[in-house]
C-alpha cells in the first residue's frame, strides 16, 4: 500500500477533519445508492404481495393494524400464483432470455473479429476506429433503433431497393418480426460487446505469439491455444454488458418486435402502464431480477479483476 | 495479406457498414421533399422548419436539457466521490457492496430500474410527503442515480492507472487529505470528470424508460414526445430531429477528443 493510502486509512490518532472528510467521501454516494438503487427493490418486493385496488396509489398497503381488523397481514400470493398460472408470463421470460443470449452470441461473433483487428492496428488508425465505435455509443440509443423502422418497413428502403432491383415482387414483412429484434439488438449493443474485448485484448502481450509461432504453431493453433484463453475476461465482460440489459430490453421489442413479440420488458411495461397492475408488475420486477442477480454478481466479480 | 488479416479486415468493413449505414441513411431522408420516407422527393429543408415550429419538441427539449444539465452535474459529483471511496480510501466496511452498488446500475434492465425508483418515490410521499409531485425532480433525481454509477467507473479507470507519487508528496509535506484532495487529485482527474460529466448527460438525454416511470402527468421529455410519435411508424420531422441531435453529438465528441488528444500530445512534449 502506497504511503498516501496508508495515511489516509489509518483511522487511529487521525485528527477529527481527516475523519470527517473519509466518512463523508465514502458516505454521501453511498447513502445515496442505498436510498435510491438498493431500497426500492425492498419496495418492489413488498408490494408484489399486494393486490391492486382503484385509488392512489392502486394497490393495497400490506398492514392493517386498526382494531377492527379480522387480520393485521394482507399479504397475498396471488400475484405470484397468477404468474405461474398465466403461460404468457413463462413464455415472455424463455423469449427474453433465448432473444438475449442468441443476440449476445451474435455480438461476440461480429465484434471479436472487430476488436481483434482494432487492437492490431498501428496507433492512429486504432484511435480513428476506436472512436468508431464509441461515436455510435454516444448517439441516441432511441434514435438509432428508430434508424432500423425506415430501413426496414413496408415502404421503407430495403424494400424499395429489393424491389427496384427485381428481387421480389411484393415488400417483405421484415418490421414487426423477432428477426428485426435480433438486428436491433445486436446493432446498439455492439458497442459494449467490442469496447472490453479490445480493452483485453490490446492489452495482450505478443512475445507470446512470437513464441507460440517460433515453436511451429500455425496462425489459427496460436489463436485458439493463445489469443482466446487469454480474451476471456474480455468475452465475459462484454457477453454480461450485452445480455443482462437486453433481456429486460422494453424499446427495441416496442419498436421492432411484432404484437406477439413477448419480452419480459415490454410485458412487464404494458403491465404496468396498460393494465394498471402496479402488484402484478412488481412480481413480474421480482422474478426478472431473481434471474439477473446471478449474472450481475459475475459481472461484478468481473470488474473488480480488472482494476 | 494473409488470409487471416484478409478475415479480420473484411470484419471490420462489415462491422463498420453495420454500425453507421443505418444512421447516414437516416441522415440522408431527413432532407427528402417527399413526405413518403423511401422515395427521394428531391432537397428540402422543409422537415427542418416544421422542427422549429412544434412548440411541444422544443418544450420537451428544453426540459430535457435542463433535467440532463442538472443530473450530470449532481452525478459527476456523487460519481467522483464514489470513484474515490473506491480507490483511494483503503478498506472499510461495506466496501463489498458499495462495488456492487456502483457495478449493477450499468447492467440493470432499465424496467426494473424505473418501477423501482417509481416505487419508491410513492412510498416516500406517503411517509414522509416528499417528494409532493412526480416530474422535473424526480426524473432528475433517478438519472443522478443510474449515471453516477458511470461516472464512478471512468473516474475510478482514470485514479487506479494514476501515478500517487505526487499525491505522497503533497502528505509528505504536512497537505491534510482534503487539502490533498482539492489541490492534487481533483485538478489531475478532471479531465476524467468531464467525460463522465458528458456521458451522463448523454445518458439522460436519451433515456425513455426511467424516465417514462418516475415521470408524472405533467413532464414529458424529448425521448418520451419522440416514442409516443415514432410508435406509429416513420415521420420524416423526427428524421430531421435525429439529424440534429447525432449531428451535435457527433461533433461535440469529435471536439473533446481532438482538445484532449492535443492535451496528451503537449503534455508528453512538455
């Protein structure tokens, strides 16, 4: 430990301000996540035991402690029970996490090559195609979903160009398809598929491969044997910053998925702004972050090997 | 070129065809007389003028601008501190969670994030009356939440790849940690600071769904006025709104680059 952390963590004989300043370094964006990031998923929990009433807020509070009550708890199951009962909700959540892990899959198949090539660039064309990359980042998410409904409606250009060109007769249904999610998907998350793996991989030390190609290996064995064993931080990372948002993803699915695409997101969106089923929305809340919360400790884990 | 380079360069033009067609398209139809989206109609400014004239995008804009300015400002402080708390601060307890708490927020489906934060912000009110209504202020305050956590990240990337060896020196010489704080670190962070000042201001912005949550009846934003449009299908004046927002974007990104990579190149001359 370097003598300024020392100092700085040495909590015996430090006078009153240096104190002050740690606990309040530490304590002001801590309190903060606490009251906003981890406590309303304590309110989430809660109220997916409620059940929905016509007031405001719509659903009923959990305790009744007046002393004509029959019963202090009204706790109830329903909601879950209904979840379970109901395929649409199972069949919502397999969708999500098919469409996710079958997008992040892509991903990694278009964006390793990408990041690998990147990485070996000399160092001015790696910095004009690292900002690319995060250029597109930085624009509108919502925006360059929308890019995809003009190219891909009815009238819009991929049609007109496949029809002028006399490759088919009649505009194909591409907008509103599981397919047009996948393209969506694949096409705003990209960026935070490649930025790790080029993170990792720049990183990597090419003596290696010197050595692995000096012993006889050809290009591909020293991929396979080399490159890739030593990317796997990277494809972990990017693989967890890709899958676990696109499994809740609400736009892309609103946007581009027909009626019938069911990701949770937009189940859980429609549930609660449609149908007004704040109980019920919080339930479908409660199971999706039962799911994430394995991937979102990895991805955890996976940052702090990084620092 | 061997075949493997051959591979990975084709990778590339593919990938970056992918990434930026899509958008110069849109870019392109933004100027197009023809209300129709796919047929070229000919040069017009005419999407551009019906822009400037909808009273409802720029209220909405301003709004906008004015939730993204105040966010990124509480955010890059909050994020700052939590950047050092992370790295500067040694062990305490909790620190376990604080990671987590500073991790999950970049991965965290934004529906959950949204009916969370929303619920919360009613259970406050009936406890406590705070906060009296849902709009401006609490979709303020749920994007400080989401986007500290980026700026903890890039400022926390910046710190642990810094050199301490002034920051020794200033307590070396007597300099109390905030002192050190305020006179060594921050100036030396600060260019970290601002990029994670824009990316959280980027970040609110473009954000529907939280936003679409904490917000009450009476506050839409531009992401929201531009989905309720959009949900039914192409509109050429939103392609002209595309065109200004990444046309702006893209060049104020362009410009910080170019002043930082300047900055580096005086620095390593110097």
């Amino acid at each position: 430990m370097t003598g300024y952390k020392r100092a700085l963590t040495k909590t015996y004989h430090q006078p009153l301000g240096d104190k002050l300043w740690r606990n309040f370094v530490i304590g002001i964006p801590y309190f903060w996540l606490l009251l906003f990031f981890l406590a309303p998923f304590a309110i989430v929990f809660k109220i997916s035991f409620a059940s929905p009433i016509v007031a405001q807020p719509p659903f009923t509070p959990l305790f009744d402690f007046s002393s004509n009550a029959s019963q202090w708890l009204l706790a109830t199951w329903d909601n879950y029970r209904f979840l379970t009962e109901d395929n649409l909700y199972w069949v919502s959540y397999f969708k999500s996490i098919k469409i996710a892990a079958i997008s992040t899959l892509i991903c990694l198949l278009i964006g390793y090559p990408m990041a690998y090539g990147i990485a070996r660039a000399t160092p001015t064309t790696r910095n004009i195609l690292l900002m690319l990359v995060i250029l597109p980042f930085w624009t509108s998410f919502l925006l360059r979903v929308y890019a995809w409904m003009g190219l891909l409606g009815k009238n819009g250009i991929v049609n007109s160009l496949l029809m002028n060109v006399g490759l088919i007769d009649s505009p194909l249904q591409m907008l509103y398809t599981d397919m047009a999610v996948y393209l969506g998907i694949v096409y705003t998350y990209i960026p935070f598929m490649i930025l790790p793996l080029y993170a990792t991989l720049e990183k990597m030390d090419l003596s290696l491969h010197d050595a692995a190609a000096d012993l006889g290996a050809k290009p591909w064995q020293t991929f396979i044997d080399v490159t890739l064993p030593l990317s796997i931080p990277g494809i972990v990372a990017g693989s967890l910053l890709v899958f676990i948002p696109a499994i809740g993803e609400y736009v892309i699915p609103a946007l581009l998925g027909g009626i019938d695409s069911l990701m949770i997101g937009r189940t859980l969106y429609d549930e609660f702004f449609v149908n007004r089923d704040w109980p019920l929305a919080s339930a479908v809340a409660t199971i999706l972050l039962i799911i994430v919360v394995i991937p979102i400790m990895l991805f955890q884990r996976s940052q702090q090997e990084q620092e | 070129m061997g075949n493997s380079s051959r591979f990975v360069f084709s990778a590339l033009c593919f990938g970056f065809a992918f990434l930026y067609i899509p958008i110069l398209v849109l870019i392109a139809f933004s100027f197009n007389e023809s209300a129709i989206t796919s047929v070229w109609g000919g040069f017009s400014l005419r999407w551009y003028t019906a822009l400037f004239n909808n009273e409802q995008i720029i209220e909405a804009t301003l709004l906008s601008l004015k939730i993204a300015a105040t966010s990124a400002t509480f955010a890059t402080i909050l994020g700052t501190m939590a950047g050092l708390a992370l790295t500067q601060m040694g062990r305490y307890r909790g620190r376990l969670i604080f990671t987590g708490l500073i991790a999950a927020p970049l991965v965290m489906p934004e529906v959950i994030t949204g009916l969370s934060l929303l619920l919360m912000f009613v259970s406050l009110q009936e406890l406590i009356g705070w906060p009296l209504s849902r709009g401006a202020g609490t979709i303020t305050i749920a994007h400080i939440t989401f986007s500290m956590a980026y700026v903890a990240v890039v400022v926390q990337s910046r710190l642990s790849s810094m050199d301490q060896s002034l920051q020794e020196a200033a307590m070396d010489l007597g300099g109390r940690p905030m002192q050190v704080a305020f006179d060594i670190t921050l100036p030396l962070i600060a260019p970290s600071m601002l990029s994670g000042w824009l990316l959280a201001f980027t970040l609110s912005l473009d954000d529907l769904v939280i936003a679409s949550f904490t917000s009450g009846a009476g506050a839409s934003t531009l992401p929201m006025v531009i989905f309720s449009k959009i949900k039914l299908g192409v509109t050429p004046d939103i392609n002209a709104l595309a065109t200004l927002i990444i046309g702006t974007v893209s060049i104020g990104i362009l410009l910080a680059s170019w002043i930082m990579f300047r900055q580096n190149k005086r620095n390593k001359v110097g």
